[in-house]
C-alpha cells in the first residue's frame, strides 16, 4: 500500500499511543505504531499510522477516550 | 522457615512475577516511551499493560492515571505534597503510618493544619467523627485503609461520601489492602489512592504508585521530581499531562514488569478469593492466640472489619524477647516493635513497647497458623 493512503495520529506520550491503539484494535481500525515522520514535530518518538480514508473515525473514537492529542496529519 | 512478616513485605510470589521480570530483562530491556524503536515500544507496552492490570484491579476508568513510583511512601509523599498549600487543612486518623504521619507533621511545619481524629481502643473509626472535624479550609481527608498494626480495616467507603457531601478530596493509603481486599476508587469516591507493589499485590520491591481520579487536576499537583519524560522534550517545563507530569526519569521498568504480571495473576484468582483464604486463616491464628493464657490479641475479631495482620503481646514477656525467641528457637519470622506507626500503637495503648505482630499471606496455610500459635503457647508457658 503507498504511503499515500496514510494518515498519523500524533501524540504527546508513548502512553497516549498505547491507549489509543487499544481502542482502534476494538473498534477494528487499522493501525501501526511507527516513528514519526521527520516533517511533523513531536518527541515522543512514536505516533500511531492509520489509514486515511478511517480518519473521521479515528477523531472520534480519540475524542471519546478523552485522550488529547497533537493531532491529526496526513503522510 | 515460617514466614509470618507479610505486611511488611511479601516472602512467596508467583513464579510468573519472576518470569516477566527475567523475560523484561533479557529480551525487552530497553527505554519505555523514550525511543521510537522495537524494544523501546516493547517496553513500553509492558509498562502501560501493568498501569491496565492496575486499573482492573482498583476499578479505576482510566489507565492514564495510574501513576508508577518506588513504593507506598513515594506516592503518599506525592499526593500530600503534590496538593497541600499553607492554609488548607486535613483529617487523619489516629491509625496512620509515619509515611502518612511525618510528611503531615512536615506539612504542618509549612503551614498545613492537621486533625488527627482518634480511632477506638479496637482500632475502629467511627466516619461521623470525620465529619465532625471537617472545616470550611478543609481541603483532604487521609486514611488508612487498613492498619498495619492491629489489621482493622477503616471505614473508606463512609469517608468517601463526606469528602463528595464536603467538596473535599480523599487520599487512601491502600498499602496493607491492595491485593488483599477489595479496592473500587470509583465506587467508594476515593480521589487518590495510594498503593505499594511488594506487600500483598505480590510484586517486587521499588515497585508502587498512586491512582489519580478525575476530581483531581493534575496541572495542579506539584511533581516530587522534575525532569525528562520522553515527551514534550521541546519545553523546559513539566509537562501537565499523566502520567508523564509525575513520572519523571526512567521508570523501574523490570519491576513494573513483575508487579503487573503479579496483579495479573491477582485478577485470575480473584481478590475476593484471596481475601476469604486469608480471613480464614486469620480467624483460626486471633482463635488460638486468645486461647493462650498471658497473651492478649489486639484490634477486633469480626472477619469482616480486619485483614490477617494480628499484633499481640505476652505478658511477662517484652515484645523483642518473644520476638527472638520464635525466629531463633521456632523458625518463625515475625515482627515486633512499633511497626513506624506510634499513633496506632498509642490508639490501642500499647505505646512505646508495641506488640508482636503476625501477618498472614496467602501462601501460608493452616499448619503454620498452628505451628506459631504452639511456638506463642510455648513461649507464655516459659520456654525456652
Ligand atoms: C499502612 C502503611 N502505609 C504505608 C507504608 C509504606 O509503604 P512502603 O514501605 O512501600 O513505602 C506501609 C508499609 O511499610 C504501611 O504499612
């Protein structure tokens, strides 16, 4: 798959990650931890891959954890 | 050996809590939440699948909030500090631990008032006497869950509904319960609890932490400690978030990783299970013990309000005396004194000599209850 396809989920802490992750893997969402990308700024070192076309899905299952995060960006 | 010390820490722990601690170490091993890379990850989610295990087991909502730190002292010191300003004020009782007692008294010295409300002779607190002593500065209410001393557990659920009724927060310290009693922070209202990884929840020492519910702001709390996180390493200040905020430097990540195998273990069994095998024992050890002339058993006999810990004293006999004599000529370990906590021992008046204290555990059994209440009877009796 191109990285075209790609969205990250930007977080403040590899904690953050793990707990977002969990929830994608609940809801089904495709998912990778990976490192982040050297354009976008964010020193936890991890930021979660998702598909592009499950990003309105990820916001919300992200909002409803209350888990705040950098944000969203496309790769 | 008769190992008869378990609140002060756990002797026997399940294989597991070794294994993932052998298995961290020589396959995982790396930075938690600090590098981007495989083991680095690794790490990181055996340290985050032990906050889990330790939301379940309190039912805590949010694993975020679960704090690691060195021990039950470390997250006490924590949470009194992290949230007490000069002026406000706070209600202890008179059952508490010096890890308790003394950063109040250093508070106190800052400029914290302090109201140490008196617990029964038995070692019981009546909740409308917390009530009694609240004030409009009043800002916490601290209380053991249960004592260390004479074993009574203290009425956590009752306080929790004064500090909603009042607007005030209530910190528990849960070393002598996590892992032995049931803990809900949700339903019971409690705001921080604080709890210790090498007593009852069977992991290994330089292991705790304190849950954080959702009254409390963490931006608001004070860290003990500043310093690198792995996030937000672009500010020169702490980070507001958690767990990050009070997790500063790198973690004890072997021991978190024996400590969450261990709860883990805990959730399979049951802590209701755990409880009802330890109650058992305790009643067979408070029913012999009280049957030795000489001796007298402290705090009460009612399962339901006590944990397996049993302080008593024999009399003609100092408590170092009996103590040397069951380690020395019984092979039973036990503990006498103080117990750091002079308060409890001056509540159920045996202050300054303290008492001998048996605390149960769960791999004790019932010959061992029998052994040491023999050993006790002996040593009444005159020998050796
Ligand atoms: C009631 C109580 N509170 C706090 C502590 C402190 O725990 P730790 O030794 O893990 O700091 C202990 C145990 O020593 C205790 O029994």
């Amino acid at each position: 798959m191109s990285s075209e396809a790609h969205a990250v989920v930007v977080v403040h802490s590899t904690s953050h990650a793990m707990k977002i992750t969990r929830r994608l893997k609940e809801r089904g969402l495709a998912w990778k931890l990976v490192p982040v990308p050297r354009h976008i700024s964010s020193d936890c070192g991890v930021c979660v891959r998702i598909l592009r076309a499950d990003v309105e899905a990820v916001r919300s299952a992200v909002a409803e954890l209350g888990v705040e995060i950098v944000g969203i960006e496309e790769i | 050996m008769i190992y008869l010390d378990h609140a002060a820490t756990a002797f026997a722990r399940p294989p597991e809590v070794r294994d993932a601690m052998v298995h961290f170490l020589d396959r995982v091993s790396a930075n938690p939440g600090r590098s981007g890379h495989r083991l680095s990850l690794a790490a990181a989610e055996v340290v985050y699948e032990a906050r889990e295990a330790v939301a379940e087991l309190f039912h805590a909502p949010d694993p975020l909030r679960v704090v690691f730190g060195l021990n039950g002292t470390e997250a006490i010191n924590q949470a009194l500090v992290g949230l007490l300003r000069p002026g406000d004020h706070v209600v202890t009782s008179s059952l508490e631990h010096n890890a308790v007692m003394r950063p109040l008294r250093a508070l106190e010295a800052r400029g914290v008032a302090v109201t140490v409300v008196r617990c029964s002779p038995e070692g019981l607190l009546d909740p409308a006497h917390i009530e009694q002593a609240l004030r409009p500065e009043t800002r916490m209410i601290v209380l053991n869950h249960a004592s260390n001393v004479v074993g009574t557990v203290l009425p956590v659920a009752a306080a929790g509904r004064i500090a909603r009724a009042h607007g005030v927060l209530l910190l528990v310290d849960a070393a002598q319960t996590a892992g032995a009693w049931p803990i809900d922070v949700e339903g019971d209202h409690i705001d921080l609890l604080a709890f210790t990884g090498h007593k009852s929840l069977l992991g290994p020492t330089g292991t705790g932490g304190l849950v954080i519910g959702a009254r409390v702001d963490p931006g608001a709390m004070q860290p003990l400690k500043h310093g690198g996180t792995g996030s937000a390493s672009e500010h020169e200040r702490q980070p507001e978030f958690l767990p990050d905020r009070l997790e500063s430097g790198t973690p004890n990540a072997v021991g978190i990783a024996g400590l969450g195998a261990a709860v883990r273990w805990l959730l399979d069994r049951g802590i209701e299970a755990v409880q009802e095998q330890e109650a058992a024992l305790a009643v067979r050890l408070i029913a012999g013990l009280s049957a030795i002339a000489g001796v007298r058993v402290y705090g009460t006999e009612d399962p339901a309000r006590r944990t397996a810990t049993v302080s008593f004293t024999v009399a003609g006999r100092s408590v170092a005396e009996v103590g040397y004599a069951l380690d020395e000529s019984f092979d039973i370990l036990s503990r006498v004194g103080l117990h750091c906590a002079p308060a409890a021992h001056r509540t159920i008046g045996t202050f300054p000599e303290g008492t001998v204290r048996f605390s149960l555990g769960l791999f004790n059994n019932a010959d061992d209850v029998d052994c040491a209440v023999d050993a006790v009877a002996r040593i009444a009796g005159g020998s050796p």
